[in-house]
C-alpha cells in the first residue's frame, strides 16, 4: 500500500474491546497532522470487520489478533478472496510468540498501548499479506478457522464450520454440504482434515464428515464389505471405504 499525501488513507479499527478501540482511534486522530486518514468504522468482531470490508473501499486495517470466535489472522485469511484486498496491521496485547512470526515474516504488528510515532510508520509501510505468510502466522498461532470462505458472484461468503454435514473432494473442488445448500470450495481435502481433525471424520479417501452429526453406520444390501453411513439433516446415505470402516467402528466403540 502507498499512501497517496492528497488521498486520506481509508481504515477499519477492528478490536472486540470498546476501550481499546476508542484508544485507537483517539491515537489516529494524533497521526492525522501527519498522514491524511479516515476511519471509516469499527467493529468488534471478526465477521463484523469482513462485511464492512466489503461495503467499503478500504485502503487498511487495523486488527486485533485475539478475539473470541474469529481471532485476527482468520480474518485476514478470509479477506484475501476479496477482489482487492486491504492492508493488513495487526494490533497485539501480549502475543509474544506471535511477534516473533510477524518478525520473521515481516508483517507489520503494534503493541498496545499504541504509539503515534509508530503508528505513522505502520501505516506508511502496509501492504497485503500473501497466503504463504498466513500460513506461516497460522502455524505460530494454531486455532482452526471458525469459518470456510469463498467467492460467490464476486461476493466472500462466509460458512460457519459448525454448520456443514460433509466436505467432499470431486476433480479440483470441495463440495461444502450444509443443510440449506451445497458450496464449491478451491482448498486440498487434506489440509481440512488437518485443521478439523477433532470436528470431521474420514469415511472415504474422497469425504470427511461431522463427527457429532453420525447417526447410522450400516451395511449395504447384497454386499459383502459394503457400508454406508447416515448423518443427521442428510437424507442421502454416504458410501464407507473398506478402508475407513474399522477406524469408523473403532470411534464408535
């Protein structure tokens, strides 16, 4: 991001505290004999912060990293299916090991409190963050996303985790089922496994399903090794790999 000196910056102040959010702010307003800039809004969750950023043009944000439900980094995954993505500055109270990462990778964070002096810096330096420093923040900061996300009609939908019955690999989607409808998803099935290990379980080389949401494991009519599975608010019944089933009977011991 280069900050044009005639065009004010426009930004977002993302904190799930409302102290913190208005000590940001008032620090802004300091930078702005410095640095054009406006604050567009503030939100104080994650999902919040991802609707204004596509309601508004936004050059940055300003972004807690620790907040209930959907933490900062998440945040900033998600914002890079947007069609142009804004700058990323992470705000931190005591994420030490976390900073590190920031570091190492050269992201641009703050401790709080915020200073104006360094604020100005950030600002005049931020730029958008690749998918591979993502990656690399994520790993300092392990905690599974609360949300897939997707590009819909030029359009990030946002799925809640919770809400989905399977995920299956057909050529090079996901298809993402929830009771209401299905998503296709450009992400590698393995790497879901990986992340939501403790929520979704493989029955097939191709499916991982809603532990919580199995009802039935049954045995196919007129089959030898043949089984399927039943999910809760699924009509359809999910074919089991011969391979899959004995660690699919040993969950269920």
């Amino acid at each position: 991001m280069h900050p044009n000196t005639e065009t004010p910056l426009r930004l977002l102040v993302v904190d799930d505290e409302a102290p913190a959010r208005r000590r940001l702010c008032e620090v802004l307003e300091d930078c702005s004999h410095q640095l054009p800039l406006q604050v567009v809004g503030e939100s104080d969750n994650g999902v919040d912060a991802l609707e204004t950023a596509q309601r508004e043009r936004l050059d940055a944000l300003l972004l807690d990293i620790r907040m209930p439900g959907m933490d900062g980094i998440e945040v900033a995954q998600h914002l890079q299916k947007l069609h142009r993505p804004p700058a990323v500055i992470f705000t931190t109270a005591y994420d030490n090991y976390a900073c590190q990462a920031f570091e190492v990778n050269a992201v641009d964070y703050l401790m709080k409190p915020v200073r104006a002096e360094r604020l100005v810096a950030a600002l005049g330096k931020a730029r958008n963050l690749t998918q591979s420093t993502l990656d690399a923040l994520r790993q300092a900061h392990p905690k599974a996303r609360t949300h897939l996300s997707l590009s819909e009609k030029g359009k990030l939908r946002l799925v809640p985790v919770e809400d989905i019955l399977y995920l299956k690999a057909e050529l090079k989607y996901i298809t993402v089922k929830t009771v209401e409808r299905e998503y296709l998803l450009e992400e590698s099935l393995v790497k879901l496994e990986a992340e939501f290990g403790d929520r979704f379980l493989r029955i097939h080389r191709n499916c991982l399903v809603g532990k919580d949401l199995v009802e039935q494991v049954g045995k196919l009519s007129g089959s030898e090794d043949g089984h399927f599975v039943r999910l809760r608010g699924l009509d359809e019944a999910l074919p089991v790999s011969r391979r899959q089933y004995s660690q699919l009977r040993e969950f269920f011991r």
